[in-house]
C-alpha cells in the first residue's frame, strides 16, 4: 500500500531539526512520494533544496494569498521559467483567503489570475487554495478555464459543495486534509461522501491541521495514513483500495512526477 502526500511544507522550520526522521517515518508508514508547497517566491530556494535532496520528494512554485501583498511583483513568464527544473511539477499553492486577510483582496485576486494564465500556458496544475471566498474563487476558476484549459485542485478542501461540484465541471481535482477527521467535520463528510473518489486526493498540509488521533502534535507526512483510514471509511472501500485510487489520482494530475 503506498500513499501520496499531496500537500505539504517540508521546509518550514518545524522539520530543520529532523527532515532525514520525517521521511524515515513517512517511508515506514507507506508513504512513497511528497509535494513540498511553495508560498513565497522569496524563499522558493529552500523549498526547491528540499525537493532537490530527496528523490521522492517533488514542489511547486507560488505565492500564497497571505503572502501576496509583500511577495515582489511576479508575472507568468517569470513563474513558468522556474517551474522548467524537473523537480517543480505545479504552481501554487494561490488563490483567494478572506477569512484572514493578510493581503488586500484585489491584490489576491490578481496574483491567482497570473498563476492560473502560467499554468494554463504551461500545461501544469494548479494548487488552489480557498478560505471564505468561495463565489470569487469560482468565478475566476471558470474565466481562466474559459481561455484554455487548466488543470489543478483545491487543496485542503473545507468549501461548500457548489464550489466543489464547480471545481469538479473544470476538471479539477479535490485535495482532503486531516480536518475530514475532526469532530466538528460533520457537514464536510456529509460533502466528502458525494464526491467521486477518481477525483480524490489526500494530503496533510504539514506541519499543520495533524489528525485524530495526532491532534495537538506538529503534522508530518506519516500522519496522512489516518486522514486516508477516515477518508475509506467515508467511501466504504478498503485502505489498499484507497490508497491505489488515490496514489493513481495524484499522478494522474501531476504528471511531471515519474511514476
């Protein structure tokens, strides 16, 4: 049984200390491949060093939404020209973040587009992410998608169903985080369990949002093996089974990624 974790921060601090113990764990727990998110063009070496330093671990390039009021002024060209080493197999993580606002929003709506039009003209998927914005994220999605084709997901998914019946019509895919186990998920799983599993994937967001039973504890990859044990359970299927459809999912969309 092998799983792959879609989303992770493997060069944030939280890791310095242990990276080799962190994919010890993650390879023992069954994990056999990693995608470390870029959030900020400005520290993209470090991410780009840890994808670099492990053959199963792969990144993206990006501003995160929270950052792209201070991130320097980035276009498409720029971002497709870094995503040319064959270690950089997406672009993200953006897109739009109204709950926290760390960015003004007009700025946030800006930057999601540019990454969009690079991964369009770069025939790579996008990482989307999504807080309390909803209506705008879909509406960009279906214009960006209406000049060409653009594949991608939105991770950590905690939207409501017409976003992720509106991201699934593009043709994206739907990434699930340990929040699918917490108590007060009900009205996620109930969305969660009418998603089809062909467009699923599972990830962790590490060092973040560990599941149960890992709740309170920094969140690393080896973690990713409950939120998926929920996630089967969610689709009555069995944990291999889960795993084989996911695993496959994930290399369905990122394509760069050798097998």
């Amino acid at each position: 049984m092998t799983l792959v974790d879609s989303h992770c921060h493997l060069d944030y601090e939280d890791f310095a200390a242990d990276l080799d113990g962190v994919l010890e764990r993650a390879a023992s727990a069954g994990v056999g491949a990693m995608l470390t998110i870029g959030t900020r063009l400005s520290s993209f070496d470090k991410v780009l060093a840890v994808a670099e330093r492990y053959d199963n671990v792969y990144c993206t390039v990006g501003i995160h939404p929270h950052e792209a009021g201070r991130e320097p002024e980035i276009d498409a060209l720029r971002l497709i020209d870094m995503a040319r080493h064959p270690k950089v197999v997406g672009f993200g993580e953006t897109g739009l973040d109204y709950f926290y606002d760390h960015s003004p929003r007009l700025k946030q709506r800006e930057l999601f587009r540019t990454h969009l039009q690079a991964a369009r003209e770069a025939g790579l998927p996008v990482v989307v992410h999504t807080r309390d914005a909803d209506e705008d994220t879909a509406v960009i999605l279906a214009a960006e998608a209406g000049q060409g084709r653009i594949t991608g997901l939105i991770h950590c998914f905690s939207s409501g169903r017409e976003l992720a019946e509106k991201a699934l019509d593009l043709g994206f895919y739907i990434s699930l985080s340990g929040i699918i186990t917490f108590n007060k998920s009900d009205d996620l799983r109930h969305i969660v369990r009418d998603l089809p599993l062909e467009r699923l994937l599972v990830e962790t967001d590490a060092p973040y949002l560990a599941p149960v039973p890992k709740r309170g504890k920094p969140n690393e990859p080896a973690f990713i093996v409950h939120t998926a044990a929920k996630l089967a359970e969610l689709k009555h299927v069995g944990m291999a089974e889960l795993a084989k459809i996911t695993t496959a999912n994930f290399y369905a969309l990122f394509t760069k990624v050798p097998r």
